[in-house]
C-alpha cells in the first residue's frame, strides 16, 4: 500500500492550478482562479473555488475544513498575489 505524502498532495495541487478549468475534453477539471481575480475579498467565490478544488482533488477532502485557504497580499500599490494555502504550504495562483 503506498501512502500519500504531502510531496504527493504538493505535485497534485501543483498540476491542477497548472491545468485551466474545462480544457479536458468532456471534464471540468482544472484551476479556475481567474474567477477571484475580479473580486478578491469575496468569501462565496473563494469558497467555490475551494470546492471545486476538492472536487477535483479528492485526497484533499480528509484535510479539516479550515486547512484549505485562499487569500490576497498586497505586493504594491497597483499589485496583489493570490494565494492558496493548503496545510501551511502555499501555492500561487495569479500575479496580476
């Protein structure tokens, strides 16, 4: 029986922000993150965008609900980050 590491969840996390929603052929797979773009601050978007997220990843489903979180940092004045934290480690989703 092979366990899973959080290498494993790392690598899988990492192909699916790598993976646009909808460009598998009759899937939805895949990163939607330009959702928040427009509206960072909204809790509705980034708890669908979490959803979607275990959905699609599903070994994510056993973390606790608050190990999952997605949130903006300010870079500069005109620049903001999106980040996707999952168990303390982060993963960046945009750099608009």
């Amino acid at each position: 029986m092979h366990v899973i590491t959080t290498d494993d969840v790392a690598e899988m996390v990492d192909y699916w922000l790598a993976t646009p929603a909808n460009s598998r052929l009759g899937s939805d797979f895949g990163n939607n993150a330009n959702m928040l773009i427009p509206d960072p601050y909204n809790a509705e978007k980034a708890n669908s965008f979490i959803k979607k997220l275990i959905k699609d990843v599903p070994v994510l489903g056993v973390l606790p609900r608050n190990a999952i979180n997605v949130y903006m940092i300010e870079i500069d004045i005109d620049k903001t980050q999106l980040i996707l934290e999952i168990s303390g480690q982060t993963f960046q989703l945009n750099a608009n």
